[in-house]
C-alpha cells in the first residue's frame, strides 16, 4: 500500500507519530511536510501550498493521509484531479473546540470551523482518544447552533458515522534498552509536558513548595518543550527548588531522555487540557508511578487507581514519595497496548478500508 502523508506541522508529537508509523507499519509513505511553526498560517495556506507541490505529482498513491493542520476541504478544492480520486483519511491529534484560553475573545472560530470542513470532506477519520471525538463532536454540535440563517443537518452523526478513536503508537523501544537506574533514596518525581498555561503548571509547583515547607524527601525532574511566552511559575521554581532540581529544560536527545525519565519514582500531571498523553505513557514505561487528573483522556488511559480529583493532588502527591517506582511488569502492562507491535494491525485496517470506497 502506497500513501501519501501530508503534515504541515512536522514536529513534536506529529513527527514522531509519522516515524513510528514509516518503521513500524508495512506501508510505504511519501511524506510532504512543513516545518512545526505557526500553526495557524499552516491551517490557513498549507492546502493551497500543498496543492500546488502536488500538480509536479504524478500521482500514483493508494490513499491519502493528512493531519489536523490540514484545510481537507480546501485541499480537494485546489488539488490535481487525481488526489480526488484517492481515499482521503484524516488523523485528528487534536480539535480546536476545547483548547483552554485566558479571554473567550482570544477564541478564533474559524479553526474549529476548518475542523468541521475538514472532517465532512475526509472519507475516514481517526482521533486520538475518545475525548478528542466527543469533545470534537459536542463543540461541533455548539458552534453550529450558533449559526444564524445556515442550519446544517446531522452533521455530527455524519462525521461520527466515518470516525474511529486509534490511539497514537509509541516507539518504546529507546526506553526499553535503557537500564532503569539503582532504587532512589529521596523520590524524584517528575513533570515532562509542555511548559504552557494549558498545562496547569501553578497547581503542581504550588503543591512542590508545600511539600518543600513540610521538609518532604523529593528531588525534581522538569522536562518538557519551553517556549518564548513561558508562564513565569517555571522561573520562579527554579529559584525555589533549585537544590531539589536534578535536571530542568528540554532534551533533545531521545536516549538522554530515556535515561532521565528512568530515574524518576512518579510522574505528575495537572493538565486542563490533554487530548492523549504521550508524554506520561513514556514515563510510565520507563518506570514512573503515574498521578492523573481523573478527566480529559486519561480515564480511558490508565486505571481509576492512578486518578486524582483536583482537590486530592497536593495529598496524593505527598502520600506516592512513599510507594517506590512501579516494577518492569507493571509499567509494561499499563503502556503496552499503546506499542506501535500492538497498534499496527488496527492501523492498517483502518487504511485498507479506505480502500473499499470510504465512508
């Protein structure tokens, strides 16, 4: 099977999707790709860019695969003739019905409505987690209402209709051949997301500093992508609790990575907004006892066990710097369906049936 893949956003958690998918499914890909920056002129003009890039094509694919970057209806607009003729499949990592903004005036509507373009004009669709679907679905179901003088029919039960929830596959394989490191006397707890609001970094630096007063054993490990409007809260940690950081700041190298994540004994998250969680699966694998929000996708995820309720954190939290790493078996038995060995038949269901006519 021959697909073309077009991602306009070819970085972070979108680009190692695509090379877990090149090594592990037996596919071949054509990748056109932008570089991962300012997404919103990506879903704007990566279509016509692509569409253009694409006339030089001759064309001889079995499907098409796009991310959520994608303008699909736009796409189909201004491409060769021949891509119509193709299955086009979309994979949603994300929607943009639920992002969390400081000001509802800082919401552009006009993504969300790509969002919906996107998916009437795909043949097959997959989102990353049943949170994603639903949550796509409801904010679709809203914005729609509010439409004055335009009222579409059954829009939601169409783009259900052609949906399935495929979670991403994770290469495993780095931390695996990386030796967890000797047990820890003080725990180390570890933060690896995105160093953004949406993340709710206060509540977990805020329960830190308690834990510091009350003389709690903890070092830290912060890990995660920083950006140039960083919230202040991640300065001010590392002032606070310079003498407990082991490590702060992005890793690039994926084995160095592996390593620090196998020192850690838990590894938090204080997310309002999550549409998977790569980043914790990677930690669980590495041997991390997990702390979740018991909402977004991570009931679906992991068991009820591992979930908190938001007033709990700080409590649950002091109470796990007592209960040690998880052993091999476990970690591997709460990541190990995320495996790309595990996911790729489901991958390539979910392609070949394009095939058959979409829908």
């Amino acid at each position: 099977m021959k697909i073309l893949v077009l991602e306009p956003y070819y970085g972070g958690s979108h680009k190692a999707f695509l090379q877990g998918m090149e090594k592990h499914l037996p596919a071949e890909f054509t990748l056109l790709t932008l570089p991962a920056r300012k997404w919103k002129w990506r879903m704007r003009l990566a279509a016509p860019c692509f569409a253009e890039k694409l006339r030089k094509d001759g064309g001889s694919y079995d499907a098409v695969l796009c991310s959520t970057f994608v303008d699909v209806a736009a796409l189909r607009a201004l491409a060769p003739d021949w891509l119509n003729r193709l299955p086009v499949l979309t994979y949603f990592h994300e929607n943009q019905f639920v992002y969390p903004v400081r000001r509802d005036d800082e919401r552009d509507y006009h993504f969300a409505v790509t969002n919906i373009t996107t998916a009437l004009a795909s043949d097959r669709l997959a989102f990353n987690s049943a949170h994603n679907l639903e949550t796509f679905l409801a904010g679709a179901g809203e914005l729609l209402r509010k439409a004055p003088d335009m009222k579409l029919g059954r829009v939601t039960e169409k783009i259900r209709a052609k949906s399935i929830v495929l979670p991403p596959g994770i290469d495993f394989s780095v931390i695996d051949s990386t030796p967890p490191a000797e047990g820890n006397e003080i725990p180390v707890i570890v933060w690896n997301h995105r160093w953004e609001h949406d993340k709710n970094p206060g509540l977990f630096f805020e329960s830190l500093y308690s834990l510091d007063q009350e003389g709690a054993d903890f070092s830290l490990l912060v890990l995660g992508q920083s950006f140039a409007q960083c919230p202040a809260v991640f300065a001010e940690a590392a002032k606070r609790l310079a003498s407990r950081t082991i490590h702060s700041g992005y890793v690039r190298s994926r084995k160095q990575y592996a390593s620090l994540l196998r020192q850690g004994d838990i590894v938090v998250s204080t997310a309002d907004h999550e549409f998977f969680g790569m980043a914790v699966l990677e930690a669980v694998r590495a041997g991390c006892r997990p702390l979740l929000p018991a909402r977004l996708s991570y009931p679906e995820m992991i068991p009820a066990g591992y979930l908190y309720n938001d007033d709990e954190f700080a409590g649950r939290l002091a109470g796990l710097l007592k209960n040690g790493r998880l052993d091999n078996r476990t970690a591997c038995s709460l990541t190990e369906r995320y495996s790309w060995p595990s996911l790729a038949g489901r991958y390539m269901e979910w392609f070949a049936g394009s095939l058959g006519g979409g829908g």
